[in-house]
RNA sequence: GGAGGAUUGGCGGAGUGGUUGAACGUGCCUGAUUCGAAAUCAGGUGUACCCUCACGGGUACCGGGGGUUCGAAUCCCUCAUCCUCCGCCA
C-alpha cells in the first residue's frame, strides 16, 4: 500500500509510473485520497480537540468532588455529556473516512521504479540478461516432460485427480527423490549465502494475507479455508515476510535474510490449455523462496544480490535461462522492480519462468508498518523476495533438457542429493 | 474439548476508578568525577497521528475489539495468545 505523504510529496514520480500500468485516470484516485486525508486530518484535529477539553473538565470535575463541591461538578458534568455527543459524531465521520480511503489506496498498486519499461503485455518486457551461450537443441524426437514423466515414474497428475483433482501432481520414486534433491540443494545454497532457514506455516490468517498485499488484490487466487478464515499461502513470500509485522528494527539488524521451503498453492481459476499441460501450471507446487528487508538505500544493490544469487544456481544447474526486466503492465501488483527468470525448455521450444525476484520498497512495509530506526527517527524499511527456485519447471527443464538414450543425465551438483547421476526409465 | 491462572514500557516488576505515559529496579544515552575505565552522582530515555518555521502543544495507545463512567491500565462483555491441570491425539 502506498503512503498518502507519497502521493502528496510525489505526484509526479506516481503519476509517471502508474501510467507505466496502464492505470486509468490515476489523477484523479489520487486526487481523491488526498481530499480524502485532508477531511481526515480535520475531522481528527476536531476530535483532538474536542477530547482535549473533555480530559480538562473531567480533571475539574474531579478537584471539585474532592473539596466537596458536587453542585459545581454536576454543571461541568452536563457539559461533557454535551461535548461527547459532539465526540461521538465526529468519530463517526473520521471512522467512515478511513474506511474509505483505505480502500481507495489499498486499490492503488506500487510505483514501478524509473527503470521499469512501459507496456501492456510480456512481449513489453526488458530482455535484461540474454543467454550468453547457445540454445540446446534436441532431435526431433524429442520428449515434453509430461511424457517423460510417464517413461521415468517422475510424477503422475492422474494419481492427483484420484486424491485431490486437476494440477496436482504426485511425485514418485525417484521423481519424488529429485525434488528433494533441489529443495536440499537450493536451501543449502542459500543459507550458505547468508539466508536463515525457516519453515513457516502453510496456513495464514487474513492480517497477513493483506500484509503483502495479497489480499484483496489476488483474493480468488488464493485458497481460503472458510470454517477457521485462513488462507493457503500461494508463497513462503507470505508467511516469511510476516514474521518481522510490526516490528521497529534497530539498523543493526538489517539487512534481515530469510529463506524457507514450503509448497505453495494457487487456485490458478480459468487457466487451461496446451501451454499449461504437464508441470507448467499447477495448483500445489514446491517452491525454496528468499526474501530480504533493508534500508531503502540499500535495496536495490540487494536486488542485484539477490539476481545473482539466483542466477547462480541456475548457473550449477546447467540450465540455459534468460533474466527479464518486467514491464509496468506484466508487473505484480506490490512490486517496484520485478527480475523474471526464464528457463529454455528444449523441448516445449519455449521460455519457462521459474524465478521472480522484486524489490516491493516500502508497498508492502507501510502495511507491514514494519520500520527500522536512524538518526532521524522511524522510517519504513523495503522489503523484496525472490524465488530461489520455484521447483516445477526446473524438474521440467532438467528433464527436458538432458533427455538421452541414457536416460536423464543429472547435472554434476545434483549427484550427491540425488544418489546417482542419472534418471532410469521405468517403462 | 473442559477447568483455573495470566497478558503493563527494551527487560524485570508495581499499580483495582481522578495530573498514571504509567512507581521502583535494570538496560541504554548525555553530563560530572577519572590519566582512562569501573563504581558513584545528576539529567534524559516509547510509538503513531495532528497543530507549529521552530520552541512547544494536543490526541491515542498498559494483548485485540466493544461497553459502563464527567473520568479506566484499573469495572463489565467479548475475542486472541500464553501457563497449569484434565481429556484426546500425529
């Protein structure tokens, strides 16, 4: 959520970027949540005052009662009663103000950065990395992983519609060592990098959910366990980065590094189709998430960190992948700068995402109210998150991409975790 | 699921209706003392919003929400969490 003081001080640098979004008449929303602000400012300054005078007279009132003067206090008393009228009807103005602006503003997605492109659709966004080397290819006979999956026992979606129903896939036998396999190594991976390991709860209740913005933004995505009022985590980006709500964080603390392993779950209402088949959409998945919070000075320079350190693991997964640059329109709706990365698929011939990395600024802390302290007082810190790695697609690319008479061939850093170098058929 | 107890400032811990944003201790900051430090002494030390160029002032916050009252950390209701005991259980 963007702070109001933005919109005021910022008006410019907002509209700039909003318009990056494509959202319709931006002037005008901002327009009303500062007239909004302003009419909660004076009905507050009302209030204030009018409990000002209350506190004074109660203060009377008493000294009266205590040298006995109960006639002189009854009049006071009538006049409180009066000014608490007043009272009660400016809070309920003020209370009806920020009810209304906090919908307003909750609507207004984050500023996409000065460096962000403008665009509609993903055809806008930024190659900002392209693969140095060149594309593998495969002979023509080459298998998509689904099929792969069957010849290998990896997984199986139709043992997931007996359980569950469509987009749940069932890992087996050395399908189901292999994911293991990444979720081992990329945790190893990152807490090596600094990033403390936590396995948060798969389950979070709706103060958490709008924390990072995912409610009501993304309200249908996620699933909602109605009898209890708690919500699936479509990301560990959820839980993780509500650990730290509420806090005020001494500089020295920062930057806060945190990584976790959890599956996620996505209702992923209305997608269907070829480009879905297999592991490419799915409602429950695997995911390793890094998330980090730091000063605003700072975030950007952990952006880039946090770029290459995805980077690296794709790098010892020998993977072929691509970094893009979102453009405003392909962007999420919290996010200021978004980093995709993009996996080449041998052979589906096509670009599979498996790691979003973003820097949120201060969209998600101002809800968060989470802050840290400097010379100058309080301010909010930024908080950003990436995937270190989304597992679905990696174990789609690996498949795809080292499919041989031989079998899978595992690349060198997955032996140890996996047990063996390759993958055998089954069938 | 049942019964009882608890929830106060960074921490510990007072406070059961009237200058209580909150005693006292501790921690932290500043100053004095010291060659320096420890000890000691003095002062300061929460967050948010609003007014003010500033000095300063106002309001709210003692787990969350609501209520009683001229006035609530203090009384009432409700929810949450934690602890103890019982039951159940991976």
């Amino acid at each position: 959520m963007l702070q109001v003081q933005t919109l005021r001080d910022e008006r410019d640098r907002v509209l700039t970027g909003l318009e990056k979004r494509n959202i319709p008449d931006a002037a005008a929303k901002i327009d009303e949540i500062t007239g909004l602000d302003d009419r909660r400012k004076e009905l507050q300054a009302r209030n204030d005052a009018l409990l000002a005078e209350r506190n004074q007279l109660s203060r009377e009132i008493g000294d009266l009662f205590k040298s006995g003067k109960k006639e002189e206090a009854g009049t006071l008393r009538d006049r409180v009663n009066t000014i608490k009228e007043e009272s009660a009807t400016t809070e309920t103005a003020l209370a009806e103000v920020l009810v209304e602006l906090d919908d307003r503003l909750v609507q207004l997605p984050n500023v996409p950065h000065e460096l962000v492109p403008a665009g509609a659709t993903p055809e806008d966004n930024e190659v900002y990395r392209e693969y140095a080397g060149e594309l593998p290819t495969l002979s023509d006979d080459a298998k998509p992983h689904w099929e792969l999956a069957e010849e290998y026992g990896i997984f199986s979606l139709e043992l997931g519609v007996r359980t569950t129903g469509s987009g749940f896939p069932v890992f087996t036998g050395q399908g189901a060592r292999l994911q293991r396999a990444l979720v081992n190594l990329f945790l190893d991976r990152n807490t090596a990098a600094g990033y403390t390991e936590y396995a948060p709860p798969l389950l979070v209740n709706e103060d958490t959910a709008r924390a990072t913005g995912q409610l009501p933004d993304k309200e249908g995505q996620m699933y909602h366990v109605q009898t209890d009022d708690l919500y699936l985590i479509p990301t560990a980006e959820v839980p993780l980065t509500n650990l730290y709500r509420g806090d005020l964080l001494e500089p020295d603390q920062l930057p806060v590094r945190l990584t976790g392993y959890t599956p996620c779950f996505r209702r992923e209402a209305g997608s269907y189709g070829s480009h879905v088949r297999g592991l490419n959409r799915v409602h429950q998945f695997d995911k390793v998430e890094i998330v980090q919070v730091t000063t605003p000075e700072e975030s950007y320079a952990k952006l880039d960190e946090m770029v290459a350190h995805v980077g690296g693991l794709l790098d010892e997964l020998r993977l072929p992948y691509r970094i893009l640059r979102l453009c405003g329109g392909d962007m999420g709706f919290t996010s200021a700068m978004t980093f995709d990365f993009e996996v080449w698929s041998a052979a589906q011939k096509r670009w599979l995402e498996v790691s979003s990395v973003s820097n949120f600024e201060t969209f998600q802390s101002n809800r968060l109210k989470l802050r840290y302290r400097t010379e100058r007082g309080t301010q909010l810190v930024h908080t950003l998150n990436g995937s270190a790695l989304a597992l679905p697609r990696i174990i789609a690319a690996l498949l795809e991409n080292n499919q041989s008479q031989e079998g899978i061939l595992l690349p060198e850093v997955l032996h140890p975790y996996v047990g063996t170098d390759r993958l055998q058929r089954i069938n």
